[in-house]
C-alpha cells in the first residue's frame, strides 16, 4: 500500500475503534485526555515511567515495538556517527555555500595587506595646509610616490596609502583655495588633541593599517564552521580559491505507487504525487546531494533492484511502509537481509517511518505515503542521519508558549505545523496526514506531548530549513 491518501489506513491522528481497544488491551497506555477538550490536567503527558521509549503495540505487521520519537531521532544519529569519517574535498568557493568546513580557515595574508584608504578624500602629510598633487589615487593602482610633509593627494576609498601619509582627509572636511592649497574644514567636535584647540587631523585618521582584520597565519574559522555567504566573502578576502569542505551526503529518491500521477489534476482514482517533487529541495536543504528520483510504481522487484544497485549514501522511499498487499518495502529489505535500526516510530503523523542498514556504508529511510507524515519521518530520521554526515552541529532545542489548546494523541507524540507570532506559536489548521496546506504556511513544527497541550504551554519546535535560512 503506497498510495498519499487514506489508504495508509492507520496514519492518521483520529482515535479510532481499533486503538481503544488496544489500549484495553495494554493498560501501561493513558486513557483518552478528551481530545483537548478537558481541562489542563487532562492534556498533562503521562509520566515518563507510564510512556516506555520502546512500546509493545499491535501494527500493521502484528506484535513489534516502536520507538519513542526521541528515540528515533538518536538512533538516527547513531546510525550516521558508526559510519567511516567521511573523506575531505576541494571544491571551489561557488560550490560550497551550506557546506561544513574540513580544515580551519587561516589568512593566506594580512587583511588588509596593505595601508588603506577607507575614504574618498586626500591622503596627507603633516600639518596642513597642503599642496595638492596633480595626480590621484585610485583603489587598484600601483604603489604610489611616498609623500613629504606640506603634500596632498587625492585618493579614493580601499586604494593603496602613500608611504608617511599622516592620515586621510575625507572630501566633506577640505577645502582647496584659489591658490591650489588644501585646507581642513573639520568639525568643531573633532578632536583637537588638547582642551579648547583647534580641531585637527589626527594621525591615522581613515586610514585602515595593514593586518588591522587579521595577519597572515591567523586562525579565521575552526573546522565544523557552516559555510554561509559571510564565509564565502572571507574566505576570498583571505586569498582563498578553493575550501576543503565535508561532501554532502548521496541520496536516491525512489517514489512508489501505481495511483500517482506527475501532472494535471487528479483523476478516475489517481491522485497527484506531491512528494516527488517536494522531497528533493527539501533534502538539498537538509545538506543532501540528491543524486537521483525514481518513480518505480508498486513493483517489488524494481524496488529490490534500486535498492541493490544504488550507490547512495541514503536511500529515501515513499509509500510501501504499513503492511497491505502493495506494501513492498519491509519484504523487500527483509529479502535483502537489511537490519531494521527503526520500525515505526510513536509519532503522529507518520509512525509506520523506518530506517534500515542496507549496506555497510548506507541507511534507507523509509516515508510514509501521506505529504505530512512523509515530512514527520524526514525531520525524524532523515534530519538527524544527513546533519551528521554532513558535519552539523544540532541548532540548539528552544520552545515557546503554544497560544491555543493543542488536541494530543493518547500515547504518541504529535508534530503539528505553527506560524510564530512574537513570543507565540500559533498552531494552524490542515494538519493531517495527508494535508500540506498548514506545512506550507508553517515557521516550525510544534513537538506535542501525549495528552495535547493547554493554552501558554511551553512546547519544543522544530524550525524548518527555509525559516533557519532566514526566508
């Protein structure tokens, strides 16, 4: 079963007849809290010591345990730190923005490497007035003629500073006479150097000396640093042509399901595959270099043979987790000997996600086929194994008081998609497994505890990549 609507029959957030009766079955699991509609009391999680981080439950497939969410975000990253130390690369400065830093980023030179201007105006020499030189200054120019005291010459903003210059004069603090000498103009607030004189040049004045950032050796950066354009700017001030960055993470996308369609409207039961073309930007902004995109349909033997022949870092699949006719991705890496390192996750949307060793050197997440609990495996276990390869450092956890009441799942947590208004999160509507409508209006995904939330509560959020990158 791989359809993106509700065949995934068991992903969804409503409290149906077959979990009360599990939840007879296991008392170990809180009662309803009354789908937020009790009183704060009611929607307070259970103790931790009542939800286990590994919980026995009947799923799609019969008795088997899932893991906590917590939990299988650190076994997400677990699975990423047992691989080998991933090997360096050289690549030019236009192709490592999002990167992590391989090496500490040193000045290859003094910054700035010479005295320069950091005004139009003149470079002077000694007391004035001035007698200007006919010829100026300009940013790029060779060494210019030192000067002598009594001398001026016009220069521009970052060129190069004649040898003994005092200091620079900016154009608005001179004024040239009839007879071509140069005279300061300065304002009565600048400094005279001594009570009550007469405003002055003082030495250096607008002159920015050489090595005044850093001096060549200077440790800029240490390794680990994300690369940002601010980097790429130093980086090339300091000299740099090339960096040696953490590669990104190799990923395949392998979209299942016979009922997906990959343009116009929906139809006769086939539906639009809206995470074929979501999932692979979303992944490059996770730090992923998304290699390729197959849609295989509802074929096991496609699918053991995509997943045999890959040579991806990360396997990522939609669709085919739960336990239908049509669901081949747990045969399937049965078949293929595949350790599961995570099988269901109590999550809301999204449980039936996975995550399994293929190879030595290469993990398969498996998605959900509904978009937002697709996006609940992906920041679940996607996150955490390609942030690790990729060299990330985890952002730091935060909260903020929910503004309204939050339904919660009686034993599982949810992720719910919220706007930030100032020092609010503001849960939004369309937040079903199958909606995409809230997501794509959404700032970050509120961690909900079992049980729901009360108005003012403090809940953990999740940015998503495009609010961290700040648009």
């Amino acid at each position: 079963m791989t359809s993106q609507d509700a065949r995934v029959g068991r992903d969804t957030d409503e409290f149906d007849v077959e979990e009360a009766l599990a939840l007879v079955k296991d008392p170990r699991r809180p009662a309803d809290p009354g789908r937020g509609h009790g009183d704060a009391a009611a929607r307070t999680p259970a103790p931790e010591t009542e939800i286990p981080s590994h919980t026995a439950r009947s799923e799609h497939r019969g008795q088997h345990k899932s893991t906590s969410w917590p939990g299988a975000r650190t076994s997400a990253e677990r699975a990423a730190r047992s691989l080998p130390r991933r090997a360096p690369v050289s690549v030019p400065l236009d192709a490592a923005l999002g990167l992590v830093t391989a090496a500490p980023l040193t000045a290859l030179t003094d910054l700035p490497s010479f005295d320069t201007s950091a005004m139009d105006g003149w470079a002077v020499a000694g007391p004035g007035p001035w007698d200007v030189r006919e010829e100026g200054v300009l940013a790029g120019h060779a060494k210019p003629e030192h000067l002598t005291d009594g001398e001026a010459v016009r220069i521009a903003t970052g060129a190069r500073v004649p040898r003994d210059a005092t200091a620079v004069l900016r154009s608005e603090h001179g004024r040239i006479d009839d007879k071509g000498r140069l005279h300061a103009t300065l304002p009565a607030d600048h400094g005279s150097g001594r009570p009550g004189g007469t405003p002055s040049v003082v030495h250096g004045q607008d002159i920015r000396p050489r090595g005044q950032e850093c001096r060549s050796g200077d440790q800029l950066l240490p390794t680990g640093a994300l690369v940002t354009p601010a980097v790429l700017g130093l980086a090339a001030a300091a000299g740099y042509d090339t960096l040696a960055v953490i590669p990104r993470a190799r990923v395949e996308v392998l979209v299942l399901g016979d009922e997906l369609l990959t343009r116009g409207l929906p139809q006769e039961g086939l539906i639009r595959d809206a995470l074929g073309p979501m999932l692979p930007p979303w992944l490059r902004a996770l730090g992923a270099d998304v290699v390729a995109v197959r849609r295989l349909g509802d074929d096991a033997k496609a699918l053991h043979k995509a997943i045999t022949a890959s040579g991806a870092d990360l396997i990522v699949t939609t669709g085919g987790t739960a336990a239908g006719p049509l669901d081949h991705v747990h045969p399937t890496l049965s078949r293929l000997g595949a350790p599961l390192l995570v099988d269901g996750v109590t999550v809301r949307p999204g449980h039936p996600m996975l995550l399994a060793r293929t190879k030595e050197n290469q993990h398969l997440v498996g998605l959900p086929g509904n978009p937002l609990a697709a996006i609940s495996g992906l920041l679940t276990l996607a996150e955490p194994l390609l942030r690790i390869l990729a060299g990330r450092v985890a952002p730091e956890p935060y909260t903020l008081p929910v503004r309204d009441g939050v339904h919660g799942h009686p034993y599982d947590t949810r992720l719910i998609p919220v706007t930030l208004h100032g020092d609010l999160a503001v849960p939004l509507r369309y937040n079903g497994p199958a909606m995409l409508r809230g997501i794509a209006a959404a700032d970050a995904l509120a961690v909900v505890p079992p049980g729901g939330a009360h108005p003012g509560q403090e809940l953990e959020l999740l940015d998503l990549p495009w609010a961290l990158a700040g648009g």
